[in-house]
DNA sequence: CGTCTATTTGAATGTACTCAAAAGCGGTGG
DNA sequence: CCACCGCTTTTGAGTACATTCAAATAGACG
C-alpha cells in the first residue's frame, strides 16, 4: 500500500544512498492519500509539509486580492509540491495545494527533515541539487513570460506537458499561462482554423 | 585590494564557519575586477564562474531570436550573478551578463565549488538554504507579472529596490520589468500628473 | 558646441481582457 | 431513454493595456 519506491528510485538517480540511509530516511517520512477537490495546503496556513507525488496531481494556486486565481504550478507523478516561501521560513503560505485527482504522495516534514539532512550529508545535497534545478526552470519561465506571446507559451506548454494537457481542465491551464479561458479557447480555434 | 570580507559575514549569517574553513574556502576563490562594460558571461559560452558581487552592478539578460534583448536580472553588492542552468549542467549559457558599473567580485568555479562543499558540509548547507530563497524570489516574481499590471510592477520595483532605480538606466528596468522604454515613461509621466 | 545616448511624446495598431450569452458535455434521476 | 443540472468551453462585441514606429527633446561627455 505504501509506495516509497517511486522517492528512492528519484533521489538515487541523483545520489546514491546506502541500504542503511534508505531505511533511516523512510523512518522520517510519511505516506498521504488524498480525495480530489482535497487541500494539501491552504493560504494563510504554514506548510508544514512538502509532499513528493507518487500518483495524481495538484494545483498550487494564489488568489489575488480581486478575488482571482492565478494558478502557479501542476504538479504529477515524481514532482515535488508544497510552497516553499511558507516551509523554508515557517510562515503563512501565500499560496493553496490542491488536489485535481485522487492523489498519493509522500510527506516530508519541517523539522523532519532537517534532521535528515544534518544526519545525512547526501540528503542536503540532494536537496540543493534540486532546489537548483527548480531555481533555472523558474527562471525559464520568467523568460518565457517575456519573450513568448500567449500563444507560442501555449504550444510550449502543449509540446512539453502533453500528458497534463490531457488531465487538466483548459481553464486552469489558461490561468497557468496568466491568461483568461477565453483568450485561450480563441487561441485553439484560430490553431484549428489556421492550416 | 583583494577584500573577501563581505563574503565571509554573507556566509556567516547563515552557517558559522570556523576560522580555519574560512582560510579553506578563500584559497578556492579568487578575486575579480571588471570595467563598465565588460562581459562576465556570453551568451553561447559554458559559465565556468559563479560571482559574488563586492562592488558594482551588473545585467543578465537574453537575446531573442529577433534580436531583442530581455533583461532577466540586476546584481549589486552582497548578490550573486551567474546564469545558473549553464554553470550547474556545464551547458552554453542562454544568458549574458555585464557589468553596468565597474565591478570587483569573488568567483567561483563550478568544479572548486563543488570540491569545497564536500570538504566543507557546512557550505553546501549555505549554497542550499541561499538557492531555496532564490527560488522563493524567482516564484514571487512570475506571480508578480501576472497579477500585478505594468504600473504596479513598476511601483513595486522602485519600492523594493530604490538603490537601483538610481544607478541603471531606465531603458533596462522597462526591459527587467517586461515593458517598452516608452511606456514605462508614460507610466512615470501619469504618476507625476495624477497626484 | 557637437555628438551620442537616453528619455519623452503622439498617433496608429495589436494583443489580450471583460462581460454576457450560448453551446457542449458528462453525469444523475425520473 | 430522455431531461435536466452543473460545469467547461466557445463566441462575439466592446474595451483596455501595452506596443510599434517616427520624431522631438533632454542629458552627458569630450
């Protein structure tokens, strides 16, 4: 039932840990089912918890002070989910969690976690090289913002999560590209239309 | 001449390192000046350095494919400038960076750092905890730009960094902002007349 | 003073948004 | 099996925010 094979194959792809650290880090974490419509984390709440998803998806979405929701990343399989502003500094989270499928994912607390990695030296390593990795993706996207107008955004994002485009509904993709559903419906029938 | 200082009490407010890892970590680093203009990184070329700024001011920026350039990031003194994705995966940088002022930084190279940190634990538990908030920064800023209209970007930038609004050329804040050079004057030009 | 660069201005244009309404679609119950 | 409900997507008209282009003005430096 609890599937921490999908964590361990991931951090060994990056480094390698002994039997002995395998057991020691599993003894540190915990496994999470949630329904879809759940919320892993709410604004305002501190995240306690950043969550490596073995099965579902998440949204990570902010509302704004008119009321509107600016979705800020999906998270599937092998991703890694939580707002990091909120864990790193244990303060109130800008930002919701929440599930779009029913979702299993594994827990690393807090404070749990940092023992880890003081006990582990490999772990703070894998740690870092991680948080590097989102650190130049986020980047990235930055310069996507920039450069990209909403339509090459949305064949980016189409050519590169194929598989999210299918299980996420159109209009939280649309609000993930910072643009309205209906500018977004446009932009697929002119798509459509154009060859 | 060659003044480590400001990055030992940088590092020394995150992790206490000993008099002995101090002297370990400057014989890894070496000291750099650059004139206005010069180029730290080029787009194309592997970034071999990641820099510490002690003085100066730099640009980060891209160049599209229709030849415009996009500034992604502004360092000044106690920051950090490097394109992170080259430097990480030893791959041709996307980005390049220059010196807007005449700059003295602390460089790093990529294969020193990564031998200091396994030397020095403590340090790699620095480079994690400072690229965490680089991330958290990176983060806020893509809500940011979507949430906030140009003018309100605008604002918050020269609220939060005052100091630059000072010494860089609005031409290139229009650009870190994602805006035209024209527009962010008439953005100026309504805040003066409004009040 | 002249030159080079940066900033401002204005008119025309384009990209994306708002609002309102209609159409599509998947499930549920009569 | 069809009717209805709720939710998602589409459509269209009008609008707003930001861009482009061209030209004028302002500032900095030798």
């Amino acid at each position: 039932m609890e599937n921490f094979q999908p964590l361990l194959d991931y951090i060994n792809r990056i480094v390698q840990l002994s039997e002995a650290e395998e057991k020691q880090l599993v003894s540190h974490i915990s496994y999470r089912r949630l329904r879809k419509g759940q919320y892993f984390l709410q604004q305002g709440d501190i995240c306690k918890f950043s969550g490596f998803i073995v099965s579902g998806c998440t949204k990570t979405f902010y509302v704004d002070n008119e009321g509107q929701e600016h979705v800020i990343m999906f998270s599937v399989e092998d991703w890694w989910t939580s707002d990091m502003g909120s864990y790193i500094a244990q303060k109130p989270a800008d930002y919701n969690v929440q599930c779009l499928e029913n979702t299993e994912l594994i827990q690393f607390s807090y404070e749990e976690q940092d023992i880890m990695m003081r006990e582990i030296p490999k772990l703070e390593r894998f740690f870092r090289i991680i948080i590097e990795k989102a650190f130049v993706a986020s980047q990235k996207r930055i310069v996507r913002n920039f450069s990209m107008s909403a339509k090459d955004r949305y064949l980016y994002f189409s050519s590169q999560y194929p598989q999210m485009e299918q299980r996420i509904p159109q209009y939280l993709i649309a609000s993930y590209l910072g643009i309205t559903k209906e500018f977004l419906s446009k932009i697929k029938r002119q798509l459509l239309t154009d060859q």
